[in-house]
C-alpha cells in the first residue's frame, strides 16, 4: 500500500472507485483489526476472459442456489419485487486477484396480475459480486433529495456521474451494513482526513492490510414507497429514503410504504489501494447493437448433433387417448428488453421450441430443441441440438393445445424434417421455429427486423427473423395484455429437462 504522503498529491478516486475498494476490505462491525482472509480466484475475472459467458452464468446459477432473491424481498409489501438485470453485467478487474460485477437491480410492481418495470428515484441500485461468490446489494442515495418535479413533470433521478451522496452497501448473506460518502463524484474529504487515522493504526499493525473503525448503531432505515403518480405524469415510481421519510411531493397521490429494514449501520473508516476508474452506469463494450460479427457467437451451437425422430419417438410411448398437448417457444435476446439483433454476452441469442405430451396415466414427455449450423455461423449444413440445459432464456410464450393432437403431430413431422442447410440471415433458429409452429397452425408475433449492415461497411441491410426481433414482439404484446408471454429467468416450470431418445 502507498504511503499516505505519497497519495495526497493524486486526485480524488470517483464515486464508483469507492465501492471497489470498500467491498475489498468490508468486515464485521467491529472495532477490530482483521486480514483479509477471502481466497481469490486464481484467474480474475475479466471482459477478454475467453470463459466470460460461462461464469457469468455460474454467478447467476449460484445467486439461485443459494437463495439469495430471497433476500431481495420486501417486509411490508409483496407487491413490490426487485429483479437482477442478469444481461447487462458491469465488469470491474481490479487487479490480479480481484475482481467485480455489477447488476442493475430493477424495482417492478405487481398490478392487476402483471409486473410493471417501475422507474426508481432517489436512488440507483446494483447487485456486486465479488471475486464470483461474495454477493453485496448496493444503493447510490442522495439523502436530502426531494426529487423535486420539474415544469415538463419529469422526474429527477440519481446519477451516478459527478455524483454527490452516499453509498449503503448491504452483503446478502451475512448481517452487515456500511454508509460511505461522496462529493462531485469522488471520495468525501471525511474520509481522506480518516484515512491518516487508519494509515498511523496499519503502519503500528504490520501485516495488516485493512483497518476499520466502525461507529455502529441500530435504526429504522432503507425504507421504500411507491405510487402511480397519475397528477405528476401518470409514471410508476419507486421513491427510495434511506432515512425513511415519505415523501412530499405530488400530494394528490397516494405513497405506499412497501419495504423498510432494521439496521446496524455502520460508518467506517479506511484507507485503501485505489484501483483503476470505471463507471457502472455506461454502456460500453456491453451495449447491443444490429450488426453482426464476421465471428458471432451463437448461445449452444457447441452442443452435439441429436437424431431429432429418436427425441420425437418418445411421445408414441404416452397413449393418445385422453392425452393433452403444450408448445412453449424459448427465446434468448441478444440484449434482453431490446430489438439489439447483437449483445456481447447473449451473441445473436437463441430461438428453440420445447414440445409436451401429458397422458392421462400421468406420464409427461418433454423435449427441447433447436436449430443449429454445423460450422460456419452464417452458412453450413444445419444439425438439431437438444437445448433442455440452457437455462438463460429471457422471453417465453407458451401455447396449450388441449387435446388437439392432430395439430400437436403436424408440427412433430415439421420439427423432424429440418431443412438441409442453416442460414444466419435466412432459415436460422428463429425462422425454424416460426414454421414449425404454422405447421400446427399457431401464429408468433412478428419476428422480423432489420439487420446488418452486413457484411460490415457494405451499407447493405437486410430483414431477416432474429431473436431479437421476436423477442422486441413477444414484449409488446405482452405489454398488450397477452398472458401466454411471460419473462424473466428459466425455470423447471418453463424450461423443463427433455427425455431425450427413445430407441
């Protein structure tokens, strides 16, 4: 660690490096000295890590695992729902040890049976993860911010850049809560006089390489209120006071106390080795984007070929008699919540179809598939995959065929028949999936859209059904009251496993 003399003549670290830091050193509120006692993955995370996608994947699946949404729900009011945006990750690589990622934490609203996104105000929330396991909440906050409503009756909302206020940081899985300050988007002057107290107590300390002094008390805190402000707009709005003060604007509507905590806030001091600056709240390499890649990645296409008539024997086994019929039809947006034909985590994304037979014996035939070139990504000869062990799809519509098996069989002869050759830009996974659902006479939401230019710099467009495009369509109409769409994370109820061949 650098001497404090040697640190007095560099600029203030921003508002994001704080959290970096502070995440490195965080410990029990105690007034104890501790070392870090973490053990580091040996490779850290980074955006070029070639295995990005797969442990990004395992972040998510661990968050599952260990039940931590749970941690995420409300006290008061179950209506109101806080979702990890899991596909728009901020990657931070501190150094050779440490590494971070950052998950926009989107409040919605629970009305009238749908979940409505809600804007959130007075406070912009993450969920942080730590070397892949450490898992934080945490809140950029502007404690005296009235949001006051402005002449065009849009609302003020946090921003992150030149940011001036305080940062709570709650870990999920162990009781512990901190408040840092923030002034012009750097480290408040608090907190540097602070670090000359920390430095003198490491130098007296030696081999230790963090100190916090914590001044710990218990309150009513963190409290959350929402409302439809039909006279401010007519928005839905999350209003977030860490002081827990309802607030005070747009009188005519009615603030719902939805969530509030009891608290051992924490105000600690520190002294740490500043990383390199990012800001969490850009876009960067993790935007999308309607232009393809001469080398796109396609979500699956490393799975084997299957022999797709040995998965479609497997309904002969159930009786037809009696039996009743579903097509769910999977989607994995390039960049969820958008038309982007591109991300850089979901490539052009996926469109696969799962197929289920119930008997009236109870037995239940399930498979998913998908449609997949065999080499190159653009053009090659094409091969069915089972698709059953991905677990990222984003958008779903799912179609319950009763007993209508004759429909049901026309899209199973489809399916078994694959065209011979597979085309990016023409007969691709999601254009497969559109026919094979016509066949047994089910009807998609429109799936085109524009993509290209391609090959790149050719100013050449084309139209062409994506993911993307059925995904961009799948969420409108759900916004349109269609309740066979439903997003968000896969499950067994929506993604079930296939049964794979039958002989």
């Amino acid at each position: 660690m650098k001497k404090l003399s040697q640190t007095r003549s560099i600029k203030k670290s921003r508002f994001f490096l704080c959290t970096i830091v502070l995440l490195l050193f965080i410990g029990s509120c105690t007034k104890d000295n501790f070392k870090e006692k973490d053990q580091e993955p040996k490779k850290t995370l980074a955006e070029n890590s070639p295995d990005l996608k797969n442990r990004l994947a395992e972040i998510k699946r661990n968050f599952y695992l260990r039940k931590l949404e749970d941690k995420l729900k409300t006290n008061i009011d179950e209506n109101l729902i806080w979702m990890p945006e899991w596909d728009n990750p901020r990657i931070q690589t501190v150094n050779d040890s440490v590494s971070y990622v950052f998950y926009p934490l989107i409040g919605h609203i629970l009305k009238d049976g749908k979940l409505l996104r809600a804007e959130e105000l007075g406070a912009k929330s993450y969920i942080i993860v730590k070397n892949e396991k450490y898992y934080f909440r945490g809140r950029y906050y502007q404690p005296n911010n009235q949001n006051i409503i402005k002449s065009d009756s849009k609302l003020n909302e946090i921003n992150t850049k030149n940011f001036t206020g305080k940062l709570f940081l709650s870990n999920l899985e162990v009781k512990e809560n901190y408040v840092i300050d923030y002034k012009n988007g750097e480290i408040s002057d608090t907190y540097h006089k602070n670090g000359e107290i920390a430095l003198k107590k490491l130098q007296s300390n030696k081999g230790v390489i963090s100190f916090f002094e914590n001044y710990c008390h218990t309150e009513m805190k963190s409290c959350t209120y929402y409302t439809y402000l039909s006279s401010c707009g007519g928005g839905l709005v999350i209003e977030y006071s860490y002081d827990c003060q309802q607030p005070s604007y747009c009188q005519n509507s009615i603030w719902i106390l939805g969530d509030y905590n009891i608290e051992d806030v924490c105000e600690s001091v520190w002294f740490p080795d500043p990383p390199e600056p990012i800001d969490p709240g850009n876009g960067g390499s993790n935007e999308g984007s309607n232009d393809i890649p001469d080398d796109p990645i396609l979500p699956g296409q490393e799975h084997p070929a299957i022999d797709i008539k040995k998965y479609t024997k497997c309904f002969d086994n159930i009786p037809n008699a009696g039996a009743t019929y579903k097509v769910i039809v999977q989607v994995l947006e390039p960049v969820p919540g958008t038309s982007y034909n591109y991300g850089p985590i979901n490539g052009v994304g996926h469109t696969a179809i799962t197929m289920i037979k119930q008997g009236s014996n109870g037995l239940k035939t399930t498979q998913t598939v998908g449609f997949y070139p065999t080499t190159n990504s653009f053009s090659s000869p094409s091969k069915m995959v089972n698709n059953s062990d991905q677990t990222d799809y984003t958008i779903r519509m799912i179609f319950d065929m009763g007993s209508n098996s004759t429909d049901f069989n026309k899209i199973i002869s489809s399916i078994e028949n694959p065209p011979s050759n597979y085309q990016l830009l023409g007969m691709n996974c999601t254009a497969f999936v559109v026919g094979a659902c016509a066949a047994g006479g089910i009807t998609l939401p429109n799936a085109n859209t524009t993509v290209g230019p391609y090959p790149a710099g050719s100013g050449a467009a084309t139209v062409a059904m994506t993911p993307g495009g059925l995904g961009s369509s799948m969420r409108s109409a759900h916004a349109s009251g269609d309740s066979r769409i439903s997003s968000g994370a896969s499950s067994t109820g929506n993604n079930p496993a296939s049964n794979g061949p039958c002989n």
